[in-house]
C-alpha cells in the first residue's frame, strides 16, 4: 500500500530497503477476469458473478463521486469478494 493522502499512516520506504526487494505494480483486474475468479474459486454461480462485479463497480464509483471515504476502495474491493 503506497504512502500518502490514499492511505493514512503509511510513510515512504527507505530507498536501502526497497532495494532488498523487486515491486510489482499491478493493476485492476479486469471485471471478466473478476466474474471467472469468483466462480471457480467460491463455487458461486455465473450469475451471482456477475451481481457481485456490478455492485462492486457500483460501490466505486459512488464512492469516487461523493469522496465518502480516502483511498482508491474505499467501500469495497477485490478482496473483499473473494
């Protein structure tokens, strides 16, 4: 979880102990990815996939529209389905 205004109390690494590791920037998973992700791993049905993606996107996006919460998720994320 990067530093800043996104998530609180998070302070920047120092650049000795970053270079210990490798970072991997990834991104958002794609809502079809998301949908095959759940229906495999969870055992939920096609369509409750697809439910679940919608109101996850749903929740982003209220949440980017009325800044209810700091961070990029603020109501609800991937990991929060799975």
């Amino acid at each position: 979880n990067p530093p800043g205004a996104t998530y609180g109390g998070r302070k920047v690494l120092s650049k000795a102990f970053r270079n210990r590791f490798m970072e991997i920037h990834v991104g958002d998973i794609p809502d079809d990815e998301l949908r095959i992700i759940l229906n495999k791993r969870c055992a939920i049905a096609p369509s409750y996939c697809t439910k679940l993606v919608e109101v996850m996107r749903e929740l982003q996006r209220r949440r980017q529209a009325s800044r209810a919460f700091a961070g990029k998720d603020g109501f609800i994320t991937a990991r929060d389905l799975f």
